[in-house]
C-alpha cells in the first residue's frame, strides 16, 4: 500500500510536500488523492477522514496513521529517508533551518490570506488594511532573505523549499507584483532555484473545475 | 546572559511557550520582553530585531540566535531540556503528538482570524461566511478531540499544550461560545488540565494599554 497524499494542484503548502518527497526520492511511494477545500464550501468527507481542519495537505502513511500539517509532513518524510537530509540534525543549523522555513511559511500564509480576501470574499466587505498588512509581512520577509543569503546556499534544505513555494505562488497568483525588483539576490537564486526538476514538475496549476 | 521571549499577554502562541518552559524547568533562564504586535500597525523595531513577520512570540537564545515560530521554540526548549519531554521521540508517538499539536494550534489560528474578522475588522467589512468557516474548523477540531480523548491521557505533551491554550483563548474571548456542552470530555479533561501550575501562572489578560 502507497502513501497517500491529500493534494491540490493549486495549493502551496501541498507543493512544498511534493517538493521534499522528491527531493527525498519518495514521491513514487505517494499517491495524490485530489481533494477540494475552499473556505465557505466544507468538504465534510475530507474533515471526518482526514484533517478536521479541512487544509490539505494530509498524508496516510502506509500504516494508517493520518499526519499533517505540511511542516510535520516534511519531517516524516525527511526521517523516512534517514533524517537529517533536508532538516539539518546539528543543532544549530537545525534551529536556522526551522526558522527560514516558518519565515517562508508565514509568508506563504500571508499570501494564501491575499488570496482570499482579493478573490474569494465578496468586494464590499474586503479591508485595504488587511491587504497592506499582509503585503507588508511578505515585504518584510523577502527583505530579510535578500539580507541573508547565506541562508539560501546549497545544500537544499527545508526553508528554501518553502521559500521557493512562496515565489512561485506569488507568480501564478500576483503576476504583477514586481518582487524581482526589490530583492535581487533572492531573484537570483530563484531562478536556479526553479529548474530543479521537483520544482518544475510541481507548478502550481489551477484545480480542474 | 537570559533568554529573551518577545511577549504578548493575550496571545495563545505566546502562552504555548511559556508552559512549555514552565513544565520543563527553564522558565527562570526565560526574560519576558513585553511587545505589541496587532494587524494594521506596524511594529518596525520588532519586525527589524526579531521577527519580520511581526508575530510574537520570538525568543533570542543565549548565544543571540533567534528563533521562531511558537512550535520551533518549543522544540528547542524541549531539546535544551534533554529531548522527548514534550515532543515524544518514538517515532509513532511522535507523530502523533506533532498532528494533534498541529490541530490545536490550527484551531487556535482560526480562533485568532475571528478575533481580527469580528473586533478588528470595521464592521461594514465582516463577512459572515468567514466566520462561520472558522467556527466550523474549531467545532470540528472539537470533536476530533472528543472522540479521540487516548491523546489526552498523561504525560503532559505539546498537542495537550496548544489544545488547553485554545481552550483558554476560547474562554477569554468568547465567553459565550458553550464549547463544554458539545466536548463534555475535553471538558473534564481540561477542568483538571487547567489547575496545572503552568497554565494559572499564564492566564491571558489584555495587555496594559
């Protein structure tokens, strides 16, 4: 028995999964098991069986046992495959490691909330506060990379992979927002970054409807 | 030199790390640097020295790492404290802990979007469809919890942690919300839970304005 990922082809924090699993050479071992979770529409089935919380992803592993979110996703897979390998086990790199990656993180969350409040909620009742608020976490956030490159230097480790996902969900869903620009550094290593063939693999696409 | 942890009294994230550190002996090397943080306006100094994301908590190490989000600062207190305190290290157990801890706090993120959506937000902006969604993704939480009360039994771990914190942040801002009556045995799990030395030292309040 498989692996089995609960999976949107739109969602970031399912790519960043997919990402590590092939990074880690696991992903032949996972099957996607499409799932639809808008805020506003429950998918009651997925709640009940897999994440109350109605976020994919959701992993079963073979034995059953049903894990989330995407961060202890990466670290079972990560073990899996020995440890240590996109999770540093030295102590203090491990605790940098941790930190870019929930910086990223948060950054991504930041963007998937834009996301929501710019498409999803009706226009008369979206904040402009909220929007610049959100905006500014992600500013500040690349702002910070672009200071500390050093963070982004091989080997691939689990806060670049999240960094990574946050850029290219910024360009499939704000194509206009001019990132490049104000962090050169970070657009440098992201378009090496990018042809890594667990990223080109998992684009981020549209669900089908 | 101490630890420093950037410190909001009313925030769960915050609270989580401080009965982590109360339960695991360290809180007396911990100095608490009170910090205001709240959507709409930006705390520059903070976002520069610790956390570009501006969320607390943050702790500086001694060493002057530092480190965020809540989770990694538990990890690595538990680490400091000797490992697999509160974060089992078998692996099953493991986890299991991480995933219910990632409910939890996922259900405490939701109870802070209705915070921000229903006192934040100008009225004429709130949309009721978001609030229930989140309402709905704590209910369901609820109940995971209440038909999975073996994850509740001692010892103490993070996921019991962040599920008392939602409860406590439940209590404090919304009163009203009748939780007891659907969970009734996460409720006298938590009636018992919650006279833990560790949780009355952190009882939430609204910081000094």
């Amino acid at each position: 028995m498989a692996m089995k990922l609960y999976f949107s082809s739109s969602s970031p924090f399912v790519r960043k999964v997919r990402i590590a699993a092939i990074e880690l050479g696991l992903d032949d071992r996972i099957e996607l098991i499409p799932t639809a979770v808008v805020p506003g529409k429950p998918n009651a089935d997925y709640a009940r069986e897999a994440n109350p919380l109605r976020r994919v992803p959701a992993l079963t592993t073979e034995s059953g046992q049903v894990l989330y979110d995407s961060t202890v996703i990466c670290e079972y897979l990560d073990d899996r495959a020995g440890g240590g390998r996109l999770i540093p086990q030295d102590r203090e790199r491990r605790w940098q490691v941790l930190t870019s990656h929930a910086l990223a993180q948060g950054m991504c969350e930041s963007a998937v909330l834009l996301r929501y409040e710019t498409w999803l909620r009706p226009e008369a009742q979206r904040w402009s506060v909220w929007i610049d608020d959100q905006w500014d976490k992600i500013d500040s956030g690349l702002k910070w990379f672009e200071e500390h490159e050093q963070v982004l230097r091989e080997p691939i480790d689990l806060g670049q992979i999240a960094l990574g996902v946050l850029l290219g969900y910024l360009d499939f869903r704000s194509p206009d927002k001019d990132w490049r620009q104000d962090a050169p550094k970070v657009a440098a290593w992201y378009g090496t970054f990018c042809e890594r063939p667990s990223l080109r693999e998992t684009e981020p696409a549209n669900p089908p409807s």
